[in-house]
C-alpha cells in the first residue's frame, strides 16, 4: 500500500496540472477573444461598419474581459450606439441593385414613380 502512494501522488499531481492549465489556457483564450474584439472593433467604426461594429464592442464589454477594455469598449459602444441611423435608406434599380447614381441626384423618371417600400426585416 505505501508503495502505490508515491505512483497515486504522481497520478493526482497530473491531473491537477491538466485542470489547471485548462483553465488557464482557456483563460488566456477568452481574453485574447477580448482583444481580438476590441481591435476589430475600432477597424469596424473607422469604416463606417456600425451594427458589425456594435457586435464587437458588446463582446469586447463583458464583465469577464479585462477591465481596461471593458471600459474602453463600454464607452465606444454608447457612441456607436448613439450614432447608428433608426432609419436607412437605400436606392435600388428594378433588379435590386444598388443604384449609385442616385447619389449624384440623377433619378430618371421612372424611378420617382410611387412604389411600395419594403423594410429590410421583410415587413411593410
């Protein structure tokens, strides 16, 4: 019996070592997640990218990431927030493609006739 202690000690001491260092890689793992977010995040809002932005900061605010991006992504998030459009408009040709030249002003007439306008979540 004192002999299989030594081998019982190795053994726990192994397991141990597993389960701690799982936790501790995943660890690391959920604040390089954090890290990704925050970067991605700020490239987001520089191009205009808002909602794909918003998504990032949400994650990169969590309680669990590191504070100094908690706070950092907390702060951007209610300026993103404050600075997404309630309402978009968009131009579109017959087919469904974007119409650039509508930013220009040159709507041909056809395009001015009334239509239905159809939201993007499928109502209306």
């Amino acid at each position: 019996m004192l002999r299989r202690l030594p081998a019982l000690a190795g053994q726990v001491l192994i397991v141990v070592a597993v389960l701690f260092g799982g936790s501790r890689a995943a660890a690391q793992d959920a604040t390089n997640a954090c890290v990704d977010a925050h970067v991605a995040a700020q490239r987001l809002r520089r191009d205009g990218k808002l909602r794909a932005a918003r998504e990032q900061l949400v994650s990169c605010a969590r309680t669990s990431c590191p504070q100094v991006l908690v706070r950092e992504c907390a702060a951007w998030l209610s300026e993103v927030e404050a600075t997404i459009p309630s309402v978009l408009f968009e131009a579109t040709d017959e087919a469904g493609r974007d119409w650039r030249r509508a930013r220009r002003g040159q709507w041909p007439a056809a395009a001015l006739a009334p239509r239905r306008i159809r939201r993007r979540d499928g109502s209306g």
